[in-house]
C-alpha cells in the first residue's frame, strides 16, 4: 500500500506533468504560428513524453494500491517574444520539473518509501538529459543570431525528431 504523503505527491506531479505536456503543445502551436514546423515537431513530440510521464505515475500509483486523483491543469502561455525566449522558458520549465522530482525523491527517503524511491530514479535520469536537450538547442539558437539559413536548419535537424515511448511503459499496454 502506497503511503499517503508519497501518494498526495505522486497525484499532485500528475497534474505538473498533465500541464507540462499542455504547455509544450502551446508551445508547438506558437512555432507553427512562427512558420517553424520543424520546431513545432519537437515541442510535440516533448508533449507525447510528458504525457507518458503522467501516465508511468499513474500507472505506479494504481500498482500500489493507491487512488489517482486528477485535477485542473492551470492555463498555459500561449505566445513568446521569440524562439530562444520559447526555449530559455523551457529550460526553466525543466529546472523546476527537476526540484519537484527532487521533492517527490526527498520525500519517499523521508517515508523510507523504497519502491518509490526506485521508480524515481529513471525520472531523476530524463530530467538530466530534458535540460540538457533545452540548453543545446538555446546554444545552437544564440549562434545562428538572426541567420535566416541557420535557423532554417536548425528547424529541419529538429524536424527530425521522433517520438519514442518512455521505458517504464514498455510492457504496460500505453
């Protein structure tokens, strides 16, 4: 049975996950507003893996024998000043998703929540490589400046993208 505190914490990053995947198909629908479909690709496919996110709690808690318990996901931005403003956003997007993964981490130690804790440590992992993905592409966005050719490259590498599902839904039928 799952603890109540871990449980509460594990429903409420539901929710921060529900509305990370909102704002990035925000975020997706201001690129292709940019004329940016490469770009816009990107942000989609981060809007699939943060939904499997959502799913991989949900899917724990329900394994614990805990009650989900979803809420209203806030309103999301909807428009930023420019490209690099859209990523530097979701580097901090990132940065705060980690401390809330941190959190849910500190708290399953308080709790001695040995399940949870091993869970968590595939998402402490992905927050590694989510900044690390945004920090590359906010580099890449400062060096091509306003280079019509270079952004237009960056966008095509970025079309590229695929969607992948998230390990730990491997064999769980999502």
């Amino acid at each position: 049975m799952l603890n109540k505190r871990v449980e509460d914490a594990l429903n409420a990053q539901i929710n921060a996950e529900l509305w990370s995947a909102y704002l990035y198909l925000s975020m997706a629908s201001y690129c292709h507003a940019e004329g940016k479909s490469g770009i816009a690709r990107w942000f989609e496919v981060q809007f699939k893996e943060e939904q499997d996110h959502a799913q991989i709690f949900y899917n724990y808690i329900v394994q614990r024998g805990g009650r989900v318990e979803l809420k209203a996901i806030d309103a999301v931005p909807t428009s930023w000043t420019s490209l690099l403003n859209a990523f530097e956003e979701t580097l901090k997007h990132e940065e705060k998703v980690t401390s809330l993964i941190n959190n849910l981490m500190a708290t399953a130690l308080e709790e001695k929540d040995f399940a949870t804790q091993s869970m968590l440590k595939w998402f402490i992992d992905e927050q590694v490589e989510e900044e690390d993905n945004a920090r590359t592409i906010i580099d890449s966005l400062r060096a091509i400046g306003d280079n019509g050719y270079g952004l237009y490259m960056l966008d095509k590498e970025l079309a590229a993208r695929t969607y992948t599902q998230a390990s730990p839904l491997a064999n769980s039928g999502f």
